[in-house]
C-alpha cells in the first residue's frame, strides 16, 4: 500500500512564494508610479514645486489683477488721454499762428479745420488751435503805409463759444493760400517783387496743389499773369471779395500772406526745399514757351541770331534816353542785331516775354521795365544805366543784387551830370547837383520827385561803347563781334 503525502506541509511554503511575488510586483509598480511622477524629465523641478510655484504666481497676477479693477473703478481709463488732449489743445491754442517771416511780410498758418468766409475776410478755427483773434494784411510791404493802405485786414479766430460753427458749403482737400494783389500792383516791378515771387517762394512746394485765394481781386492783373498761376496752381483762383456772400469755404490748411525774402530773389536756405531763382526761371520759360535757356547762338552761320542781340529798354516819359538813335547806331557798329522796345501796362506779356528771351544783353534806365531781366536766358548780361543822384543803393538792392541768382552777369552806367538833364535845371553849386546825399536826408518823395520823375539822359558814346564791349566777352558771341568790328 502506497503511502499518502500530507499537503499541509507544502501549502504554506507556496503561499509564500506567491506573497513574495505579489510584493514585488507591487513595489515595481510603486516605483514606476514615482519614476513618472517625480522624474518625469532630467533636471525638471519636482511636479509639486512646479504646481506649488504656479499657484503662487497665479496668486499673484490675481492680486494684481484685484488691484488694476480698483485702480480702474477709482480712476476711469479713458480720464488719462482726455487729460493729455486737453493739454496738446492748450498747448495748441497758444502757439503763435502769424509770424514775422521778413521786414517786410507777415505769414500766418494752420493745419486742422479752417473754415474761410472770403467776403468778410474771417478764417474761423477751432477752439484747439487758437483761443484768441489774430489780424494781418496779406501784401509783402507792411513797412509801407501808402503801399499797405488799401489792403484789407484778415482775422483768424475761434468758432462762436455760444453757437455751433459756420457750416461748410464747399470742401476743399488742398490748403489754401490767401493773398493780396493792392498795394503797388500795376508797376511790373512790383508785381514781381510784391506778389509773384513771394507766391513762388509759398506756393512752389506744393506741387499744384495748392488753393489760390485772392483778396483786392483786379481781373485785368490775374488775367496778365494767369499763365503763371496755372504754372503754381492746378485750381481756379478764388475771388474772395466777389465769394457769395455767406458761402464757407472748408480746408485742411490755410495759409494767409506770402513770405519775402529779398527784392526779385528767392533765399534756398529759406524756402521749403531750397528752390531758387533758377527754378522761378524755368517755371517762367514754361508758362510762356520760351525757346533759350541759355545765351548762346544758333549753329546756322547765316541765321541773324548768330549775331549778339541788344535790347534798348526805352522810356516816354522820365529817364529817357536822349540819343537813342546814336546808341542804337554805335551798339550796330560792333556787331549787336539791335531791338528797341517799351514795356507798358498793356504789353502783351507773353510776346514781350519771347523779345526779351531772343535778348543777349538788355540795357534800360533803372525803372520798372528792367524787370524784365526775369525772362533772359542764362548767361545774358544786364545794364542798369544809374541815373544822377547818389541812386547806386536803389540800382543795387532792385536788380545788381537779385542778377547773379537768375544767373545773368551784370554791369552798369553812372550817369554824370553832364550827361543829364539836371544840371540845365539846378546850378553846379546846387546841393541837387553838389550834394545829392543831403537831398536824401529830405525822404523818399523828394529822391523820387528829383532824380526819378524829372530827369532824362544822354549817355556818352564813348564811355558806353566800353560797357557793351565788356558785355560781349561774357558772351559767346564776343569774339565774332570784336573780330569784325573792333
């Protein structure tokens, strides 16, 4: 008989092992839990550090996050910037709108809603850009009470504090540029040097896009100078004193006045973008087709233009020329092709600007007509006969000065007193004729009255041949002439 095994011998012994195992396994799996919870990966923070961190800054940014909505209910976002509009207005409304930009002009400007009523001379601006009324008459010789006397006064000043502000009937999206044409218009010299070069010198850096508005309005004027205005300007001229009566005209910018720098001259190192004299030329060449920019002569030898041409600016009624005749004969003799001719009110200017430019030299009595000196070609030579009378500071300031930058040589003749008509009406001991200086300490209105309205000339034909001979080496014509005629 087979012996029976006991099992309870060998039971404990497997509950063991299976005991032993389960423990194993459970540690390895505690021990993956802690690998992936704490060692997630190399050099990282402690997941609890991490989420301990976060909640503390969280904390944090909640806080302040607190603090801002007080902040905001105590003191309302958009108080800040309307505290800093409110000073940039003020700020605004006392910066100076009109300025001093010479002697001898005045400019006002502002950028923002102008609102022009032409007909009573009103620009009226918002409260933001003056608190105050600012007046100036828009003519370049303020320092000139006969010349100023019937230029109108122009007021810029804020909308009406207790009604709305004037409605726009016209909108305009380019600025607008008041001025005047009173004063001394009329007088060539004085349409140049009062109004069409200061206009240049403001209105030159737009482009065209700029909105003449014009006060003491003369259509006959516009009318002369019209080829220039569509040259500055790609809009019709407002008349201001004709406006209807009540129409608003509405820019962006208004500028009232024009800038002066210097008589007939233009100063780059003042203008907007340092435009000069020779751009005011060009312009001019443009407006009226002229055909020579330069004083050179033609290539064809049998073309009359090969010849130096010599313009005789003549005169009819003071400072004439008393022997026009003898200097046209003697300017032939050395090889000049001579043209003689009078500018008056109504010259045609677009011819008279074409003789002009066919000119090499132009020679006139100081007076008006030498403006014309504008439409020569570069590198022509001008003559200023100086008439008796200690004049040389007049003929310098109006045309020796502004010659160089149109880039035109320059020479003039000193009328002695032999060569005028004063000495038959004063004696050789008269101060008139001795001492012309202590005549100027009488003012302007005896200097013109004397030396201007009530004398005529007759240069010497010699010492006058020796300028025109000087004039020709500034050409290239010069050889040719002195070859032949010399």
């Amino acid at each position: 008989m087979k012996a029976v095994r006991n099992p309870t011998r060998h039971e404990p012994r497997r509950s063991g092992n299976a005991i032993i195992i389960a423990a194993m396994l459970i540690s390895l799996c505690i021990l993956s839990l802690v690998k992936s919870r704490y060692c997630s990966a190399p050099y990282a923070k402690p997941q609890r550090l991490a989420e301990a961190e976060a909640h503390e800054a969280s904390g944090a940014a909640m806080e302040k996050s607190e603090e801002a909505a007080l902040t905001v209910d105590e003191e309302p976002i958009s108080a800040a910037p309307k505290e800093v509009a409110a000073e940039r207005a003020a700020s605004m409304s006392n910066k100076p709108i009109c300025s001093e930009t010479s002697k001898r002009s005045d400019v006002c400007e502002v950028e923002g809603d102008a609102r022009l009523q032409g007909s009573s001379q009103i620009i009226f601006l918002p409260p933001s850009l003056t608190d105050r009324e600012w007046k100036t008459k828009p003519y370049c010789r303020k320092h000139d009470p006969p010349a100023m006397r019937n230029v109108k006064e122009w007021t810029l000043k804020p909308f009406p504090g207790d009604a709305p502000p004037p409605q726009c009937s016209v909108n305009h999206t380019a600025p607008a540029l008041v001025f005047s044409i009173a004063g001394f218009t009329g007088n060539l010299f004085h349409d140049f040097t009062d109004v069409l070069v200061p206009l240049f010198i403001s209105a030159y850096q737009f482009r065209g896009e700029v909105q003449f508005v014009i006060a003491e309005h003369k259509s006959w004027w516009v009318s002369k100078f019209a080829l220039i205005f569509k040259q500055l300007s790609n809009y019709e001229i407002i008349d201001a004193d004709n406006d209807d009566r009540g129409t608003i005209h509405c820019f962006p910018r208004v500028i009232v006045g024009l800038s002066f720098h210097k008589e007939l001259s233009a100063d780059p190192a003042r203008t907007p973008t340092g435009y000069t004299m020779a751009e005011f030329k060009s312009m001019l060449r443009k407006a009226y087709g002229l055909e020579r920019p330069r004083a050179v002569p033609t290539g064809d030898q049998w073309d009359i233009r090969r010849k130096p041409r010599l313009l005789i600016i003549t005169r009819k009624k003071t400072r004439v020329f008393l022997n026009e005749r003898g200097m046209t004969d003697m300017a032939m003799s050395l090889g000049f092709d001579v043209r003689v001719a009078e500018p008056g009110m109504s010259t045609d200017l677009s011819k008279f600007a074409r003789l002009v430019n066919s000119a090499d030299v132009m020679i006139g009595v100081h007076g008006a007509g030498l403006t014309n000196m504008v439409f020569l070609p570069d590198g022509a030579v001008l003559i200023q006969v100086v008439p008796f009378g200690g004049l040389d500071w007049l003929a310098r300031e109006t045309f020796k000065e502004p010659a160089p930058a149109m880039r035109l040589h320059y020479l003039d003749y000193h009328i002695k007193p032999e060569e005028s008509t004063i000495s038959q009406q004063y004696a050789a001991d008269d101060p008139v004729i001795k001492d012309p200086y202590a005549v100027h300490k009488r003012g302007w209105n005896e200097i013109s009255r004397i030396y201007l309205e009530n004398q005529n000339v007759k240069p010497q034909l010699g010492r006058l041949r020796e300028t025109l001979l000087e004039a020709l080496k500034h050409l290239p014509h010069g050889r040719h002439g002195r070859t032949e005629h010399d």
